[in-house]
C-alpha cells in the first residue's frame, strides 16, 4: 500500500497512449496507461477507483479525482514490473515513499528496460 499527498495527469499526443508510472515502495512499480498495451491486464474505472488483479491478488487504485475524463471510457490498462530495483537517483528521491510519474507509455517502457525511470520533481 502506497498513500501518496502528489497527483499526476497522463496527456499525450495524438496517436499516443498517455500513462503514469506509479512505483509502491519497496519494490513494486506499476504503469498505469489509456490504451491497451502488449502484455497488460484491464483495470475497471468508476470514478476515481480503478480494481484489477494480478498474480492472484487484487488490487484497488484509489484517486481524489476521477480517474479518466468524459468520454465515457470505463476501462484503463496496468503493467506490473515485479522485484524493480530504484536507481540510485531515485533512492535518494524517494526516502522510503512512493511516487509517480506522467509520460508516455513508450518513454516510460523505455526507461524502465533501460535501468530504470527518475522521478520527475
């Protein structure tokens, strides 16, 4: 469980797919995109709640604000990156918590197989 006092908004261009890396301290790091992607599961949204399940577990992702806009889309998709390992930058950024972080998903991915994402702050 990771309760975060940062917010985070997803907008991408168009022909994009806009997400959120969301990482849960210790080490748990979920992306969080609009559009279907290779090898993520569906997360179901009303409001400012999204609920999937993964490896057998559920999981709830709680938001102050609604989660997607009016287009009436009820549907976002998530990509667990198990056992991921903070760089060192953002060891020293996190201090124990979690965070997140907007961008698109192809940059996100990218960084992750690189070595790992930085915090924007």
């Amino acid at each position: 469980m990771v309760n975060l006092k940062q917010g985070a908004g997803a907008y991408g261009a168009v022909g994009g797919n806009p997400a959120i890396a969301l990482f849960a301290a210790p080490e748990d790091l979920f992306i969080f995109a609009v559009k279907p992607f290779e090898g993520a599961t569906a997360c179901e949204v009303l409001f400012g709640r999204a609920e999937f399940r993964l490896e057998g577990s559920n999981y709830t992702l709680f938001s102050e604000r609604p989660i997607l806009g009016e287009d009436r889309q009820s549907k976002i998709w998530v990509l667990h990156v198990n056992k991921y390992i903070p760089s060192t930058v953002e060891k020293s950024w996190l201090d124990g918590q979690g965070w997140l972080r907007p961008g698109e998903l192809s940059d996100l991915l990218s960084e992750v197989k690189a070595g790992g994402l930085v915090p924007l702050h």
